[in-house]
C-alpha cells in the first residue's frame, strides 16, 4: 500500500520559480512517454497534436482573495458557498469568536460566522464581494514563492483566456498559453473547449497524514455544459491543460454511460486520484511541476507511474527546470494499464 512518502521528492529551493518568465510561452517543456523523456519547449506543444483532438482548458479566473481585516487578521478566501459567504484560512483564526465583526482597509465590515476546522466562514456586509476585493485584495500567491504581490501579478497569474471569477489559486498550467497559441491548437485542427472548477482548498491543501485514505479532499465547484460534453466525447482524443482540468473530466466521468468520457456536470467535486484511479476521459496531460508530496503529485503519478514521475522529476531538476506555478511544464501520456 502506498503511503505520502512515496511520493516525496528531493528538490532543491533555487529550482522553485518566484517570478515569471518575460514571456508567457517561453516555458520548457518536459515530455514524457513512459519512461522515455525529452526535453522540448511549449510551443513543441502544437507538434504532439493530431487532427480530432480536443484540447480542454480551465478558463476560471483568479480573485484577490488575500486581505488584511482589522488590521492584523490576514485571511485567504478560498471557497463560496450557496449562500453567499465564503470560507477563508487566517493563521490566527482560533483567536476570532463567531459573531466578531471586522472591519477591511477599505470600510468594508466582514462578520464571522463559523470557526472550525475549515477555517472562518465570513459574510462580507457589502452590495459586491468582488469589488471589495478589487479594492483592498491581493493576488493570493502561493507562500512558496516567499514574497507579496507585485503590479505584474494581476495579469500574469491570469490565465489569457480566464473568464468567470472563483479561484483562490490560477490554473497554472494554462499560464503558458497566447492567444497565438491558443489560434495555432485550432489550425491544426484541434477543438478547444474551456471548461470550469474554481480553484479552492481541495487542489492545493497539503496531505498531513501517512494514510492516503485518511486526506480530507476540500470540495471545488466544476461545470461542464451538455454541448461541451457532446464535444469531448467525439474527441480523438481528450489532452487536459491543468490538474484542474484533469479532475474536472474525470469528475464528469464518474456517471458517463458506457462509451462515452463524461456527462455534462456543474456540481461540486472532492475526487482525489491516485495510483490504482482508472482514467475515463483524459489521454495526455499537460501540467507544471508538483510539490512533493502533494494530492497533485499523486495525480501525475496515476497517471503515468510513480517510477516514471520520480525518474523524469529527477531529470527536470538535474536539467534544472522551473518548478510549481510560475515554472516550466510537462507533458503527461497515460501510462497503459
């Protein structure tokens, strides 16, 4: 039985990206077919493609979800809920009662009104959460890249196709793509269907037990439309941009009827893949490199294999890729059964 420390990893922090490349599609790009690597660059992307594939993005779009409240309290939204409140992490939250009323840089007054081991859920006393946040929020960068936010990361940890708001975190996979690009993957006769899971707390918390089966996967909201479930499943193939994405079409599979790669859903999802997982939708995988140890990590290596994982991980980091969100990509073929 596989445990999180089989999926640890040695990597060291001067490989770990905390800015951007100048240029979007200037990325490496790790290819790896079993246990044959190469090493490429984003723009090969449009040589692995063939004619009647559907190419599947995660157009969600990032809200300044990091704030300061009373001027001490810093708090990370990092899920909506149905009625309109959202829940959010702060370091020091067991030090806020239920009920407290905070006050945000701007005026804006935020009430708690639960505190448990999800974090805080707040109800902003506001007409508009996303103009608040416009005003007071910070781009929640992951606390890796150990810095605050700068002007540049309003657009660049924005995906250039990135639409409804929702995501605590970018799909970080798709920063890599222009509208060029994206203009290039249709003329080589490939489809793009832009689906949505608003990133959240399931995608990124860390995995704090031994015990896979005892992770608590946090639900994240996703959606696909009937007319593009009918796309993908006419697809030659299906190349998911993103985890998020991947998880997204598996999500749909779940309850697709026999033949088909998913069903139209827009639902909440908790699904978490690991080694033994049988994929349904998805036949390549374009992604950024994953922390150790992570749910994403484990996600890859369902995909192609842990052996294979670990061994191209370690010829990233000897050819001295950039990793995680603002670092170089991979692609991923599903390792046969």
């Amino acid at each position: 039985m596989l445990t999180t420390s089989d999926f640890d990893f040695d990597l060291p922090n001067e490989l770990i990206a905390s800015h951007p490349l100048p240029q979007r599609d200037a990325s490496r790009m790790l290819v790896v077919d079993g246990n044959d690597v190469s090493d490429k660059h984003i723009r090969n992307f449009l040589d692995f493609l063939q004619p009647g594939d559907v190419v599947v993005f995660n157009n969600s779009r990032v809200i300044p979800a990091r704030f300061i409240a009373d001027g001490k309290y810093e708090i990370t939204l990092h899920t909506a809920t149905p009625d309109g409140h959202w829940w959010g992490l702060c370091k020091r939250f067991n030090k806020i009662k239920v009920g407290t009323i905070l006050s945000l840089d701007d005026g804006t007054q935020i009430e708690i009104v639960e505190n448990n081991d999800s974090g805080l859920k707040i109800k902003f006393l506001c007409d508009n959460v996303f103009d608040v946040l416009d005003r007071v929020g910070k781009m929640p960068l992951p606390p890796y890249m150990k810095r605050e936010e700068e002007l540049d990361d309003r657009e660049r940890y924005q995906t250039v196709y990135s639409s409804p708001l929702g995501s605590m975190a970018a799909p970080t996979a798709g920063l890599h793509f222009t509208n060029e690009l994206l203009d290039e993957i249709r003329k080589h006769d490939a489809q793009i269907v832009n689906v949505t899971l608003h990133v959240g707390a399931g995608t990124w918390m860390p995995v704090k037990t031994e015990d896979l089966s005892e992770h608590k996967m946090h639900s994240e909201w996703c959606c696909i439309t009937p007319e593009q479930a009918d796309i993908i499943n006419n697809a030659k193939r299906v190349i998911a941009v993103g985890t998020t994405s991947m998880r997204t079409l598996e999500s749909a599979s779940q309850n697709a009827p026999d033949g088909m790669r998913v069903a139209p859903i827009c639902t909440e999802t908790s699904i978490f893949i690991t080694p033994g997982y049988k994929f349904r939708a998805v036949d390549v995988l374009l992604t950024n490199f994953h922390l150790p140890k992570s749910t994403l990590f484990m996600l890859v290596s369902a995909f192609s294999g842990l052996p294979e994982m670990k061994a191209a991980y370690k010829h990233a980091v000897n050819e001295k890729y950039r990793f995680f969100s603002y670092g170089d990509c991979c692609l991923l073929f599903k390792k046969d059964a």
